[in-house]
C-alpha cells in the first residue's frame, strides 16, 4: 500500500470517525460487513459449481497468494474464469477441488463479473428411463425436466 493510499484512507477514517477502513459506512453497511457478504455469496456459488470451481495457496508461478496468509479461489465459466482472494483462515469455507497452483490468470477484472458468473448455467441431471417407463408415467415425449429442492432434473428416453 503505498503512502498516498494510507493518507487518503486515515483522512476519511477522521471523517467518518472510525479506525478501521472496513469500518465505514453507508448507513445501513460497513465495507467489512459487504466484503463477508459477498464472500459468502461466492462461497455458495462455489458449492453450487463444485465441478467447475478451485481453490490454491500460489498463483500460477508457484509464489504464495500476497507472500503467504491469503489463498485464491476461483471458478471456471463458459465466458472465462472469475476469481477472489480471501486470507487463509476461510479456506474450509470453500468446498472445491485444491489444486497445487492456480490456473493461469487471463487478466479479468471487477468489470467481466456480471459477464461470466451470469454465464454459468444449472446443468441438469439426466435420469435415463425406457421408452415403457416414460408411457407409463403417461409422458409420450422424449424428454421431461422438473425440480426438486431447486436442483434441475431431467429425465431422457433411453437410446433404443
């Protein structure tokens, strides 16, 4: 962090008679608080996308996230893949696969978020079934998806 940053953030800290940061307001929210919300945003997003989610300690060249105390988590989408930092000690908060480094980084911003984690879609889970099982469910079609505990199911006549 560089000295004009310090300066510009113990300014507004006076202003808003704080002495953290984190701890400044819009009057219904501290960055703090905003910060833990979307990391546990992307925490269930994670769980949801496990198959297409990571985590690592190091970036792609082997070095440790910010010199050691912080790892990186990310998630591949059909548009690119989106990443975070968190400090260490939320590390069992994300259930997905650990790799030993990271994957390459492509250059994504705050500003490809709504782009790619808009991308991602619910995948269904394909329950294939016989031509007389779906007749006898009185479905004449060849497909049929529902619901269940808001996970996407689909059932698919069997290849005959």
């Amino acid at each position: 962090m560089t000295d004009e940053i310090r300066a510009r953030e113990k300014a507004i800290c006076e202003v808003a008679n704080v002495s953290d940061i984190g701890e400044v307001s819009d009057g219904f929210h501290t960055f703090n608080g905003l910060y833990e919300q979307r990391m546990i945003l992307f925490a269930a997003l994670v769980k949801a996308y496990k198959d297409k989610a990571w985590k690592s300690y190091r970036h792609e060249d082997g070095e440790y996230c910010f010199g050691g105390g912080w790892f990186i988590v990310g998630i591949d989408t059909p548009e690119g893949s989106y990443t975070y930092h968190y400090e260490n000690k939320y590390w069992d908060m994300f259930d997905c696969m650990d790799l030993p480094r990271a994957k390459h980084w492509d250059g994504h911003t705050e500003a490809d978020a709504e782009t790619r984690l808009m991308s991602l879609k619910p995948e269904p889970h394909w329950i294939p079934v016989t031509k007389e099982e779906m007749f006898k469910a009185g479905y004449e079609g060849k497909e049929i998806s529902f619901r269940v505990d808001g996970r996407l199911f689909a059932i698919r006549e069997l290849a005959q």
